[in-house]
C-alpha cells in the first residue's frame, strides 16, 4: 500500500464541474490539447453543506484534474434515492471513472458496477461492497480516535473520570470511532466511563450543542465531537462552559476557541489525490484498501498532523512526544486496533 503524499490545493480549475442533488451533470465531452478524448471522473456524494468530508474529497478530486486533465463530473444527493438515480445518469452520460463519495453510495455503486461492468471503472470510498469491480477505500478511524481519546485522558485532572462523546448515529460502522476513543481514554484511566449522544444527522449544531450541555452538566470535562456539521455546536458549548473538545476530518482547533485540543484527521483530500494517482498511473486495481495512521490519511493534530494554531498549555511537551511513540506504535502495529471487537460484547 503506498504512502498518501501531502498535495498543494489548487484554487484555479480549468473544468466544468455540475452539481445538484437531481444529479445534473456536464453536457459537452472535452477534448484534450492533443486531439485525444478527455476522460470524465463522476463523483456522487451527499450534500456538502458545511461537511468538511466531504467538501474536502471534492476539492481533492478538483486538484487531482487539474493535474491529471480530466473533466470533473459532481452529483450531490439530498437522500437515499437520489444515490441510485445520480449513478446511472453519470454511467448513460458516459464517465469513464465513477466514484462513490461515503457509505451511502455503496448500494447504487454495487448496482451500477453489476449492471454496467464494462461502462466504467468503479471505486467507492469509506466504505466496502462485495462486488469484484469496485475499489474500495475505508478507513481505519479508530486508531485516530485512540489517539484522541488518551489527549482527553492526558488534559483532564485526574479525578475527572466521566468522558462524552456527540456522535451522528450510532450504527455499527460508527463503533470504530467509540471504540477507539473508549480504548485512548483508558490507556490514560483505565476506570473512566463514558456518556454517547447521537444527533440523527450530519448538520444538526443545535441538537448537538444541546447534548454537549446535558454531558458537561453530569461531569465530563472532554466531549469528543464526531457530529458532522454539528461539530460548531459541541465547539460553541465549549467556548460557553468551559470543557475540553475535539473536532474531527479535518484541523478544526482554532486560536478563538482554546478548549478545541486537537482534532481527529480523516483526509478525504489526500484519499482522492491517491486514488486518482493509482488511477492514471501503473498501479490500479480493484483490490480494497484500508487506510489509518502508517499511510498518513488518519491522525491527529498536534501529533500526526502539524497545525498553525496554537497548542493547548495543557498539552505538554512532554505529552506530544509520547503520543508520537503512540501514533509510532500504532503505525506498526505495536498497538494493534486493527481487529474492531462486537460493540455488544464489549460493553458488557
């Protein structure tokens, strides 16, 4: 598995990009300076609003066409339906390379490719299909999220031993990131307990900072946030009540709000430009990838991911240097999360 190279965005795109939940797409295929077709890549993904995720594998997939000079083709779907509607659009329309852009994709990614096998090439990201042709990229959030739960450990007073978290959902494929950060927080208190709230959806602050109150009431001095878009809400509580925090995707810690500690990475960015290098270079293949810590697409600020913004003064030097051995352990497998146990038998 190759290494994810860090790449510069770039602001300028010389492309026709069409979005839109009803799956509205680019008309005209373009041509290349040459006389050759330029190939188009589609890309279904939810609705990028305020979500870092995903606006971050768009601007990824802009970048990587400005390198590789194809045409960018963006559907952004409201629901469900719309999944399966945007796909097969992109496929009569004649895209050479379709992308899912998230776990909801997975379904009408897995229809097209059986239907269509020989109409385009296929990849779904952050998530996995039992269908031969399609790549897979998921990720291995859990070991970023250890690292998040021992900072919360390493920030809090000792006697602090109640820990929150505000999630999306609580679905299996979302146990990952608790068990991880249940696992962090414990390498630092083995006895501390923890309180999840889940708002039901990816941009919900309201609901979110609401149940970031409600934990900080019965005690917790560190709510992980893992809210989407409602992260701006847990972070709003913060700055109000005065706990510690953390945001998720991408560096959300900030100079104006000194309770956000670190955040949890998850590039989308450099997934899409690794994906798309496999694909114009000598390497593709539908084989699935999972990504964490050792190919740098998951980690944490201050410890994997270096940041601009000033670092917490209840963060140590000291405490940097042994979540580096940490995230180092993790890496090769010293720390090893790479088996996820069932959520039920864990928290018996």
């Amino acid at each position: 598995m190759k290494k994810i190279a860090a790449i510069a965005l770039v602001l300028s795109m010389a492309m026709m990009t069409a979005c839109g939940g009803s799956g509205n797409t680019a008309d005209d295929q373009s041509s290349s300076g040459n006389g050759e077709e330029t190939k188009k890549v589609g890309l279904v993904c939810d609705v990028a609003g305020t979500q870092v995720f995903v606006l971050d594998m768009i601007d990824g997939l802009k970048a990587s066409a400005e390198k590789h000079g194809f045409e960018v083709v963006i559907a952004e779907c409201a629901d469900a339906a719309a999944y399966e509607d945007n796909c097969r659009a992109l496929v009569e329309e004649g895209v050479d390379l379709l992308i899912g852009g998230s776990w909801q994709a997975g379904d009408a990614i897995s229809k097209m490719a059986t239907e269509f096998p020989d109409r385009a090439d296929y990849a779904l990201i952050d998530s996995e299909v039992d269908v031969d042709n399609v790549k897979c990229i998921s990720f291995r959030e859990q070991e970023g999220a250890y690292l998040i739960g021992k900072i919360a450990g390493m920030v809090t007073d000792e006697e602090d031993q109640l820990f929150g978290a505000v999630h999306v959902s609580q679905g299996p494929s979302s146990f990952k990131w608790r068990w991880g950060y249940m696992e962090g927080v414990k390498s630092e208190k083995p006895d501390a307990e923890f309180v999840f709230n889940y708002v039901g959806s990816y941009n919900d602050p309201a609901k979110a900072k609401e149940y970031a109150i409600q934990q900080y009431e019965q005690g917790c001095q560190f709510i992980n946030s893992a809210a989407a878009g409602g992260d701006k809400g847990v972070f709003e509580a913060a700055l109000e009540k005065h706990f510690y925090t953390s945001g998720q995707d991408v560096d959300l810690t900030s100079p104006d709000n000194p309770w956000i500690v670190t955040s949890q990475i998850k590039d989308t960015y450099a997934t899409m430009n690794y994906l798309m290098d496999q694909y114009y270079g000598d390497s593709w293949n539908t084989e699935n990838e999972s990504l964490g810590i050792a190919e740098g697409a998951i980690g944490a600020v201050h410890v994997t991911h270096e940041t601009e913004n000033p670092r917490s003064d209840r963060l140590t030097d000291e405490d940097i240097e042994i979540l580096k051995d940490t995230a180092e352990k993790i890496a090769n497998k010293e720390i090893d999360l790479s088996v996820v146990p069932d959520e039920e038998s864990y928290v018996q």
